[in-house]
C-alpha cells in the first residue's frame, strides 16, 4: 500500500518543478526556502468524531481532509505549497479505500498547485486522518489575522451559508429531497471548496481581518471580536442562506446559517471602501451582513432589519462535544 501511495504521488511531483528538492521516500521532504512568510496548519478528521463511513465514501473523505487544511491558508490569504498525511488505519483497511482517499486529496490539490511530499500510517481503531499543509503570503504585512478588525468595518462573508450543516442532517437522518437538492447538500459538507483565490484578492484590495467558517458563523465571528477586542453587529435579513436549505428546512434554514459550521467561506471586515472595491472584482457574490462596533463584551449582536434583538440557540460547533458521527 505505501509503495502505491508513494508512486502516485511521487508521479505528481516530477511533473514539479521549481522550490522541492526531495519528496516522498526520504527521512524527510525537503525544499528551497525563499524571501516570504512561510505558513503551516495541521487539522485532523476522525471517522464517528468528524465524519461516518456509512454516509462518505473514502474520496469523500481524502477531500475534505486536505480541504479543511488548505481553508485555513485561504484564511490567512496565503497560498498552500506543499501537504504532509498522517494516516491511522485499522487492520481490515483496504489498499483500495486508501488509494481512493488519496484520489480524493490528490485532485483538490492538483487544482491550487499543492504537493503531498510525505507522511506517516499508523494502526488505530478507526480511521484518522492528519493532514499539514505549509504555503506562504507575500509578507508579514499581507497576512489576513482574527486581530485586525476596527469599529466602523462592515462584516462580509464570501457566499452562502448552511448547506453543510444541512448536510449533516439530511445524512444522519436520511431525510429525503429533491434529488439536485441532496447532491448540492452532499457537495457542501462532504466537498468543500478553499476561497484561496478570495483570500488572496482580499489581501490585494486591502483587507486585514479575516477567518474561515469551519465552527459556525457566530462563533468565528466571536473569534474574531476576541481577538480584535471589538464587536459585531449581524442583521440576520442579510446573512445569505444557501437556496436549497432555505427550501428544505424553511425556519430553521437561518438557525443552520447562523451556527451549523463548515461551510468554509471566507468571513472578513474590512471598511465600507474596500468591502466595495473587493465586490466589484470578486468572481463570486459578497454579502455585507453587518458591522464591527465598539463593545466592551467583545461579542456578537443578532438584529433584525427593524434593529429588534434576535436569539439564537447555540452558537457553533464545539470540538469537545462528543457527538459520534455529528461531523
């Protein structure tokens, strides 16, 4: 199995050329490093924790592992280079699972110039994956952060919301819709697409703060007002709610919006100014949902339209609730 794994990736790093020296088959990778910042993430997926074999299939799966990862570089406004997978695989696993897993990886990386160089396999219980990736940004003053935002911004995000979090219960529920409504659902939450592009056209037209939406919309933005000690104000009339939620989980469609998670667009702030010069050139629509102001709590506020205080049930995911299968 390690030497199929080894042959597939190593055919896509001699189609490399460029920064890597060695790839896959030594002690360690090894590459020339060069005037700009370097980045690295590390995020894990574990099967009854993160994701269910009886609803992913193994590509599925090797997708949203690297997909994660490479969110977290689009946060930042980097671009991802080069990916390390740690794999614990039961026993009975086999050869053919894995080799689709690294199907899965190898064609979203194939798609923004990223190169699995290496990694470990472990026996475990289940399945688990660990996925590094390392890239870079320009420089220091080019890298989009939590603690950058300012009183005055206008708080956006790069697209629609909640059809992840939709299809985690349209999965663990077998709830049953239309059938181009279950494949949009399934897309969302098993096959995440990275605003890499977002982030670096964010960088370029100035923008500072920045975060993914990986915990829920809510809660990232509570992030990001801890960090830049402010708060936020969200009319919940503007948050864009993904059309085949809001046609499938009528009422409850804001609530998944708002706090379901992984959805992986960008949420940013920036100033009226920018938020403007960044919608003109973005290849995608972005929603202004509200503004950063002064709040000694440094918490989120929900309004409606008419300013009249909304509540919400939950505010995200919480990585240590365990809920087998949640994800």
């Amino acid at each position: 199995m390690i030497d199929r794994l080894a042959e597939m990736v190593g055919h896509d790093q001699s189609k490399q050329k460029g920064s890597l020296i060695i790839g896959i088959g030594d002690d360690t990778a090894a590459w020339q490093g060069d005037s700009s910042v370097q980045l690295a993430t590390v995020d894990s997926l574990v099967e009854g924790v993160h994701f269910t074999l009886d609803t992913a299939t193994y590509e599925e799966v090797g997708w949203k592992a690297l997909a994660v990862n490479l969110s977290d570089i689009a946060a930042m406004g980097g671009q991802p280079e080069y990916a390390l997978v740690a794999l614990g695989l039961p026993g009975d696993t086999d050869v053919e699972d894995v080799t689709s897993l690294y199907q899965g990886m190898m064609a979203l990386a194939g798609q923004f110039q990223t190169h699995i160089i290496g990694g470990n396999i472990v026996s475990a219980p289940q399945l688990v994956i660990s996925v590094t990736v390392f890239g870079s940004a320009i420089n220091r003053d080019s890298l989009l952060t939590r603690s950058a935002a300012r009183p005055g911004d206008h708080v956006a995000v790069t697209g629609p919301l909640g059809a992840a979090a939709a299809g985690v219960e349209m999965l663990s529920k077998g709830l049953e819709f239309e059938p181009e409504v279950m494949a949009a659902l399934r897309k969302a939450l098993l096959r995440p697409f990275p605003r890499i592009d977002e982030g670096r056209l964010l960088v370029e037209y100035g923008v500072k703060a920045a975060i993914d939406i990986s915990d829920g919309l809510v809660a990232d933005l509570d992030h990001i007002c801890e960090a830049s000690r402010v708060g936020a104000r969200i009319e919940t009339d503007r948050v864009p709610v993904a059309p085949p939620v809001q046609t499938s989980f009528g009422e409850r469609a804001l609530g998944l919006a708002l706090a379901g998670g992984e959805d992986y667009e960008l949420l940013f702030t920036a100033s009226a100014d920018c938020v403007e010069k960044v919608s003109k050139v973005a290849s995608r629509p972005i929603y202004v949902i509200g503004k950063v102001v002064t709040d000694g709590k440094h918490q989120v506020t929900l309004v409606d339209s008419q300013g009249n205080p909304v509540s919400l049930s939950g505010k995200g995911w919480d990585h240590f609730r365990m809920e087998r299968g949640r994800r």
